[in-house]
C-alpha cells in the first residue's frame, strides 16, 4: 500500500505516518514547514521529505491513497493533482476510521479531559497486556509514538477531536469514527471561529452520540448538564452510564482513592482527574477488565504531557506544566493545584494563544476562571493577533475580562521572564498554562532557574 501526506509534519499527520511506515505501508509526504520534534521523528524513519514545499510532481498514479492534513490548503498544487488524477483522498480522522472499521473503536470525546482520559485507558490496558490501536493527542509515559496501527489488535481508542478534519472536509474530526464504545467528558464552548455560538458548538456533541454504532454505549459526565439532556435524548438502543467525581482522599500533598480494596494512592491529583479516572474506569470495565486489575494500574499513571505535569520542585516550590487554554480548564487546573497545596501560595500564569482565546469577544468567558490562584498572570503576544487577523485587544481589556484584585497582563515574554524569575519563591508554587509557549519559553529550562 502506498500512502502520500500532503502535510506531514503535523503533530498528528506525522505519527500517522511513522505508524503506517511501521505496519509496512509505502510511505511519502511534503510539507511548507517541518518543526521539531515531528523533524527528526520523522527522518528516523527515513520518511523526512528531502525539500521543504509542495510540488505536484509528488502525486503519482500509484498512490493508493492521499491523505489531507488541516495545514494545507484548497489551492495546495499536490493536492488538485491528487483530484486531476481521481485519487482517493483521506481526511486524517477519514483513514484512522478506514484502518480500523473492522475493530471494536472506542472513542473519548468533550471539551476537557478527552486526553487525560484516553492516556489514563492506554496506560490500564497496556499494564493488563490488552493489545489495542490507538491515537492520543499527547506524548505519554511507555509509548514511543502517539498512533499505532496493527492488523492483529481487536480494540482500537481514539482521542475524539471535535476540530475540523481537513480544508475540503469541514466536518468535526469526532463524526468520522462511528464509535462502538462513546465517552463524552464535558462541554465547554470552544473553536469560536468554527462554531460561532454555543448553541451550534452543543450539536457537534448531539451528532457525535447518533453516530454510535447501534447497540453502542455512551458514558458521560452526569455533572455536565449539557450532557445529561443530550444522553435523555439519545437512541434507546444506545447504553447509557453516567460517572461523577471518584471518591478520594487527600493527605500531605498526596491524593488516594477510596476503593474496596483499600486506599490506593495516586502520582496525579486534582478533582477533574478523578472525574476522568472513573470515566476510564466504566471504559475498561467495557473491555473486559476489573476493578482490581484497573485500581493496580492507575497507581502508577503518571499523566500526558502537559496535563498537569511536574517540571521540577524543590522542598519549597513546585512547577507545573498544563494545556489549558479554555475558560473550564483553566478553572479545573488552577483550583486543583490550590487544592492539592493549600498552605502554599499559587501563581498561575496562562498564555492567550488560540484563535477563541484572542478574540474580543470571547474574553468574557474567562471571567474569574483564575481567582483561585493568589496571583493570576496572563500574556498574549500582539504579533500573534495580527497573524491570526484578529481585531487588536489591550492588555486592560484583558484585565476587566479576568476581572478580580489578582491579575497582571505582561505582551513581553522577557518581562514575564523576568518577573517570574524575580519573584520570592518559599512556600509557592508555580503553574504555567498554554497551547504555545509564551513566544519561545524551554520550559524545562525555565522551571530549573524559578527553583535555583
């Protein structure tokens, strides 16, 4: 089988690649721009284009398939040869569902969580030695790529993205996987260039659960009220569970959940990770496993990438690293690291980086989503507005939108820097929140130098 990318150097597209290349599949692509670490993952494997670009010569007539990646665009020059020459061509969520429609599919989908909670499966499943495919939006502990395909696994678990799946398919990537097996973690309005209000964003998530196999299941957050009425309103042939916040304790800094087999203390903390272990936990008892075979895994789960991940500490301070950049994770994020220290004082500080958090009219929606924090800083930078082509905002705007005493509004990241580096660190901690990183920030190498 031979394969084309148009856009292989995507997050997703180019572990797509190294999977198929893996499972024996002919594997070429182009790019415009090739970044690290999708650069030398994919020379590794021998599949780095030899030039940046596009070039139509690249599309042949014995490529069996073409698959599209959300970076291209309509007039890209490879991809009207594609159509010239009547190729089959694939969105990225079209060809996972393409490999793995003979499969049991099981999909994890919501604004929030949607990672954590796939990461949280992978890890119970590949501890209990289930074999399975998989495709996770985030690098995890014990798994060298973030897709794998394979002819032999029954199971297959995808990340459900509610995004769009390419620029001729303008659908969201999460209608494409028909799932056996649903989960929905929670709705919070997000991709406001896409779904231009609440109301349209919601039906996304409607559509997704009709898309259930028939004789499916659903199983969603039963603290989400969007999606109770949404699971009422669902198929009767579709099974519904609800899950809510797993019973647990904290003690010291540590977190351990209340089971029948004892207290079992976990390496991650924060209620919504324990709303997340109990929506993994009801989706492996659907693979198969138990509650004693899944308690003695998530032990040892120690999280994504990004998802509340401990760069450093020291025995005064400790830094976190996190995706959040909507409304809802920040909230979930910085109330949870308060809650997990609640003698330390907490600075949290978030970058404005999506195209929703940037835009005017959505910085109402973050209203009080960092007041637990003593101190909340966020910073946007104004170059990133102009790319996006977004109307200028000002850092008071931002200030009024966060409203509360605790906020400060930095559009230098050297002056964020600095203020970060200047601050007194005893008894704090520090946690950083964004989709980019602050105009160029190692965070690892910044978190070594907040702790001395």
């Amino acid at each position: 089988m031979r394969v084309h990318f148009i856009a292989i150097g995507g997050s997703a597209m180019h572990n797509l690649a190294i999977a198929l290349h893996k499972k024996g599949f002919q594997v070429s692509g182009s790019d415009d721009e090739i970044f690290e670490p999708s650069k030398s993952r994919l020379d590794e494997c021998g599949l780095l284009p030899k030039s940046q670009g596009w070039d139509k010569n690249n599309i042949t007539t014995d490529i069996e398939a073409v698959i599209l990646g959300m970076h291209a665009r309509e007039d890209n020059p490879e991809l009207i040869a594609a159509k010239e020459l009547g190729l089959k061509i694939y969105s990225y969520p079209e060809y996972m569902y393409e490999q793995t429609k003979d499969k049991t599919r099981i999909v994890i989908g919501g604004s929030h969580g949607k990672t954590s909670i796939t990461s949280m499966i992978m890890h119970v499943l590949k501890y209990n030695n289930v074999d399975f495919d998989y495709m996770v939006g985030a690098q995890i502990e014990g798994f060298d790529t973030m897709v794998k395909l394979t002819k032999e696994a029954k199971f297959a678990i995808f990340e459900g993205d509610e995004y769009l799946s390419s620029p001729i398919d303008l659908r969201p990537k999460f209608h494409l996987y028909r799932p056996n097996i649903a989960l929905l973690s929670g709705i919070a309005w997000d991709h406001i260039n896409v779904f231009k209000t609440f109301e349209i964003y919601v039906e996304q998530f409607k559509m997704f659960v009709d898309l259930i196999e028939p004789d499916g299941s659903l199983t969603y957050f039963s603290g989400d009220e969007h999606l109770v009425k949404i699971a009422s309103e669902a198929r009767p042939d579709i099974k519904k569970a609800p899950y809510s916040c797993h019973k647990y304790k904290n003690e010291d800094g540590k977190t351990f959940l209340l089971t029948n087999f004892g207290d079992v203390e976990l390496k991650i903390f924060g209620e919504h990770n324990l709303q997340n272990i109990s929506g993994a936990k009801n989706i492996c008892h659907k693979i198969g496993l138990s509650d004693k075979e899944f308690y003695k895994a998530i032990a040892s789960f120690k999280g994504a990438a990004k998802r509340l991940q401990l760069l450093v500490k020291n025995k005064n301070t400790n830094v976190y690293l996190d995706f959040a950049h909507s409304p809802s994770k920040l909230k979930a994020t910085t109330q949870a690291v308060k809650k997990q220290f609640p003698e330390r004082k907490l600075i949290a500080c978030m970058e404005l980086h999506t195209f929703s958090s940037l835009s005017a009219d959505f910085l109402k929606e973050y209203k009080d989503s960092m007041a637990e924090a003593n101190k909340a800083i966020i910073y946007f930078n104004p170059e990133t507005i102009k790319h996006k082509r977004l109307d200028e905002i000002t850092p008071k705007q931002v200030k009024d939108a966060f409203g509360g005493n605790n906020v400060e509004v930095f559009t230098d990241s050297v002056l964020l820097q600095n203020r970060l580096l200047d601050n007194n660190w005893d008894d704090s901690n520090l946690l950083l929140m964004s989709s980019g990183n602050f105009s160029g920030i190692n965070f690892k190498e910044f978190a070594k130098k907040i702790v001395g």
